[in-house]
C-alpha cells in the first residue's frame, strides 16, 4: 500500500508545524498580514492544519464551497495567492519536503486557486 504524502511527512504533529511556520511567515508579509489582523489565529492554524494536511492526503477534507465561502468576503488577488503558494512551498521545502512532493502539494493548492481569489 503505498503511502500518502501524509503519513511521509509525519502526520498532524509535522504538518502543524509546518503550518505555525508558514503562518509566522505569512504575519511579517506586508500584503498577506493584514489578512490576519483581529483573527483568531489558534483557530486559522487549526482550520489550515486540516487544509493543508488534506492537500497531503491526509484523513481532513475541505468541500470547495466550504473554501468558497471561507474567503469570498476577503477579496484575495493572483498576486495575494501567487504569494501564498511561493510562502507555502518555501514553508514546505524548509522542513524538509522533497521537491517533487512540494510540487504536488502547491499544485493542489494551486487548483483550489478560483474558489480563493476573489
């Protein structure tokens, strides 16, 4: 049985990580933070952990109207998203993702593109 991305990259505990990361990063980007002003980020980190672990073929699912309406009032632009995937692929590759499995994961998240650029 082969295994998913996942279970490679050691499940919720890692993918949290990497998740807290990508965060801290994405807090100090001057056209992403202030997305995150008067969030409850315990709650964004948890939701992102899901996101991003089912991304890696994890157990957590997100329908897309769900990711619709998550940020349809938020008015994201391409260059808003184009500036998440980079973040994200760097977060990523900085803990030690293979290329080729960062790949795949900012490809999926580059499919959800129309549900989260407004």
């Amino acid at each position: 049985m082969e295994q998913t991305l996942f279970q490679k990259y050691g499940g919720f505990s890692k993918v949290s990580r990497m998740v807290l990361d990508l965060y801290n990063r994405l807090l100090d980007d001057d056209d992403i933070g202030p997305f995150f002003d008067d969030i409850d980020m315990a709650r964004i980190v948890d939701h992102q952990t899901k996101f991003i672990s089912s991304l890696l073929g994890g157990p957590a699912s997100y329908s897309n109207d769900q990711i619709s309406r998550t940020h349809q009032h938020l008015a994201i632009s391409a260059r808003q998203f184009d500036i998440m995937a980079e973040v994200l692929a760097e977060t990523l590759a900085d803990h030690g993702m293979a290329s080729e499995d960062v790949e795949s994961v900012v490809n999926a998240f580059e499919k959800r593109r129309n549900l989260i650029v407004g």
